[in-house]
C-alpha cells in the first residue's frame, strides 16, 4: 500500500535532516550503489512502529558522534517500490526486511539489520550496533 505523501513526508524528514540522501528510483540507487567506494549505510524506511520508534531513532543516535559511513542513504519500503527493489538486490543472502539498515563497502554489503533485530530493541541498543558497524568497518575505510 503506497501512503499518501504528505503522511509519509515527515517520516522521510527524520533522515534526510540527518544529511540521509533519499534514493527515489531505481536508477538513483544504481548511481550511487552500483560503483560506491567508501562506506555507504542504506536505511529501509518504513510506515511502521519499529521504523518510527526504533530505527530512524536509532540511525540518528548513531550519527551524533564517532565514525561515520562516507555515504547515507535512504528508501522507503512500500513507496519508493523499484528504489526500494534494486537496494536490497544489494542484501545479498538476505529476505526484503522494512525497516532494515545495511552497512556497505565499496558496494558490497558488510553487515545487515532485519526487522527482527530491530523490532523490540531500543533505539540506543541499535545505535550502539551501528556504531560498532561503524567502528570496525568505517574507520579502516577513513585512514586507508
């Protein structure tokens, strides 16, 4: 079900006033996934509670300090639909999840998040996921 936009516009908000660039198209993830280098964090946005109370919380925490991925970028699950589908053609070896945070470098996925990692957690236990991800991954790719 597509939502109309102006219900979904402040839910895109929470990220892109992150400095999240939104991805709309299919041939705008392929633009900026398909030859990527440096670290790249892709949020599956969604409608749901656990996108609202957990993940875009979540995503924001872990940008306030630290290590950060050179690229962020967002979909929105159910309405961007092709965006949406060339992203996760991305996950390789894993199910379409939304909401979902996926951590790439040079393109290739390094770690994942699914919905059932991020339903009942809190946003600070994700965050701290995140930074971790961020740590181990980022890092190497801000020094090389």
């Amino acid at each position: 079900m597509i939502y109309p936009e102006p219900m979904v516009a402040p839910m895109r908000a929470e990220l892109t006033c992150l400095g999240v660039q939104e991805l709309r198209t299919s041939a705008a993830v392929a633009e900026a996934l398909g030859n990527a280098k440096g670290t790249a964090l892709v949020v599956v946005n969604s409608v749901c509670g656990c996108a609202a109370r957990n993940a875009r919380p979540a995503v924001a925490a872990a940008l306030q300090d630290g290590v950060k991925p050179d690229h962020l970028y967002s979909v929105f699950a159910g309405q961007d639909v092709d965006a949406t589908q060339a992203a996760r053609a991305f996950f390789t070896g894993y199910p379409p999840s939304s909401p979902s945070l996926a951590l790439l470098k040079d393109g290739r996925l390094v770690t994942m998040l699914e919905r059932h990692q991020i339903e009942g957690r809190t946003a600070d236990e994700i965050a701290q996921d995140l930074r971790r991800a961020f740590d181990k991954y980022c890092a190497t790719a801000a020094t090389a």
